[in-house]
C-alpha cells in the first residue's frame, strides 16, 4: 500500500530530523580540561550551590539506554569547586533508604532561610518514577532523606528545579509510564509531555504541548522558568505568575537535542548540555560513540538572544554530554551513561 509506505517512510525521516541522525559535530576544544577520577557511568545532571559545592546525580539507568556499569546502582557525588584540585567524592546517604534500588536522574537544590540546603532527586527505582527529597548534612558529608514523592501527575519525570522545601516544578518528558505507550507516544509525535508544579497542598499541570520536556531551572530573580524540549529542540521560556501557574513568553530554536538547564547565577546565562545526534546516543556503537556539545545562551529574553557553542567534541573524549554548569570561570560537563569533564574557562 503505497500511501501508508510514504506515510511510515515520512514518519521515519521526521524521526531522523527529531533525533539529528545525520549531524555531525565540529570540535570546538577548551584548553584546561580533564575528566573526572571516579565518574565512569554517567553524571546525567549537576547542580552547584553558591558556595560552590557541586552535586552530580551519576548512574543513571533506562530500558534501552547504554550502561557502562548495569549493575551498580546509582548515587550522589560532591565535588568542592573551591578547593585547589577538586574531587568527587560519593556522599553518603542515610539509614533506611534504599540504596540498592536508587537511580537518579535530575536533581535540584533549594536553600531555605534558615540555611538548610535540600537536593531533590528526581528516582526511578526499579524504572518507576518518584522524587527523593534529602536534607544535606555538610558536616557529615551526608544526605538525610525527609520524604519519597510520588504522584498520578508525575508519570515519567525527567528533571526538577525546586522553588520550596518541599516545592517543585518537574518536568515529564511522557505523558505515559508504561514503556511500549512511551514508545506509541515520541512515535505518533503527540506532544503530550508536560510541566507539573507541586507542593504539599496542590499539584497540578502548568505548561504541556511539549514533545518531550526535559531539563528545566529558573531565571536568578525567580520570574521565569525555562523548559528544554529535547526532541523539538527548543527551549520554553514562561512567566511564573504568584499562583505558581506558567505562561509561555518565547520559544528559542537551536539545531541540537537540547537536555539540561544550568543558570549562572551571577550573569543570568543559560548553560545547555546538548546532544547533536540522538541516534547515536540511543543505539550505542563504542566505535561511532555519541558526541557531545555544550551552549551558552545569553540574553535570552531579548529579541536576538546570543548562542555560543563553548565545547564540542565527537565523542573520543566525552560521549552524549546531558548537562554544563559555571561556578567561578569552572566549568563541569555531565554526560548520560560516560564520564564526566572538569574545565576552567
């Protein structure tokens, strides 16, 4: 039947367009780089607190997603980016939660007025999907773990950014749990993935339409949330209004997968760890081994927002780069399943 040929045909050359199947990356190298001792499996989302103490979520573990360690579960590196030669250290996380099945994926911090700094997690025990809220005891160099969420609104997360204690808003980069519906969805293109805000007293969907929405963060004065829509290779600005509802001011188009969100704090900058082909990232091939780039968008609420790619590499010395995040002229650069790259700027 020659119409539903072209029609799977056309589904399949768009789903190679969705994926970038056929790019390429130009190198674009930094001159003081080095990969991380002790990050083999992945450090999928980082996350630095002002004073710069670095969390990275690490071994993260998907159907169908590479692993360079399947049997080791996953957990929360630090790393103190004042220190003269930093290095990452896992940090240990308290009685009763349950380590064998931990899985991070994207991770948040929030600092209250007291002090008390929170790391939400976002988890996929045995690939469900649950946020993990921990207190961070920096004298033991420990996590405390306060509360598992979970929610019928909270089918398939992907990252958090926290605005409370136990305040956040998630990303879904699915509208379903269930892996084949997951599959029938990014194949039909339903564009039914969403931003759900949740506290305590309310949880609801406060932006949808995306493809699949993926890293998400907000702006340093706490007006705007910006969403990655990695299939549609976009990324969503929208106005946070005081009922935590979201209105979407501007799409930003780039030509790459775009995953993770970093904000430098000090310039408002926006920090992209991207993937400039997908295909590679998903069928795993140690010999044509997934790229890695990294952009900095400045100025995005201006008319002609500046996009600069700072690093780019093809793979031989870091494969499928998820997230970037400055602290102080450092730069750290987590990848999916891979390693991870330190670099001062």
């Amino acid at each position: 039947d020659y119409i539903s040929i072209q029609g799977s045909l056309g589904k399949q050359i768009f789903a190679l367009n969705r994926l970038k199947a056929s790019r390429e990356v130009e190198s674009v190298d930094l001159p003081n780089c080095h990969l991380i001792k002790g990050i083999e499996a992945g450090s999928e989302d980082i996350d630095i607190l002002p004073n710069g103490l670095a969390f990275f979520s690490a071994g993260l573990k998907f159907p169908g997603l590479h692993s360079f360690a399947p049997d080791k579960p996953g957990g929360i590196l630090m790393m103190d980016l004042k220190e003269e030669k930093p290095r990452a250290r896992e940090l240990r996380i308290s009685r009763g939660f349950d380590l064998a099945s931990f899985n991070p994926h994207g991770i948040s911090t929030f600092i209250d007025n007291d002090d008390t700094v929170y790391l939400f997690v976002v988890n996929h025990p045995e690939f469900k999907n649950t946020v993990e809220i921990f207190k961070f005891e920096e004298a033991e160099n420990s996590l405390l773990h306060l509360k598992t969420v979970k929610h019928e609104l909270l089918p398939s997360v992907n990252d958090i950014t926290a605005v409370g204690p136990a305040h956040f808003y998630a990303t879904n980069d699915h509208y379903f749990s269930d892996p084949f519906l997951k599959y029938l969805e990014t194949y039909l293109n339903l564009h039914w993935a969403n931003v759900v805000y949740y506290s305590p007293n309310e949880v609801k969907v406060v932006a949808e339409g995306f493809d699949s929405a993926n890293g998400i963060n907000i702006s340093p004065d706490n007006k705007y949330i910006y969403v990655a829509d990695v299939l549609a290779h976009e990324i969503h600005v929208l106005e946070k209004h005081p009922n935590m509802n979201l209105t979407q001011l501007k799409v930003l188009e780039l030509d790459t997968l775009v995953d993770n969100l970093s904000i430098d704090p000090s310039s408002g900058d926006i920090w992209v760890g991207c993937h400039p082909n997908g295909q590679k990232l998903f069928v795993y091939d140690p010999n044509n081994p997934p790229s890695s780039e990294v952009l900095r968008i400045q100025n995005i609420l201006s008319e002609k927002p500046t996009v600069t790619t700072v690093y780019a590499n093809n793979g031989s010395v870091l494969q499928g780069s998820s997230v970037a995040s400055v602290y102080d002229g450092k730069l750290l650069i987590g990848t999916l399943y891979h390693r991870a790259l330190y670099c001062e700027l």
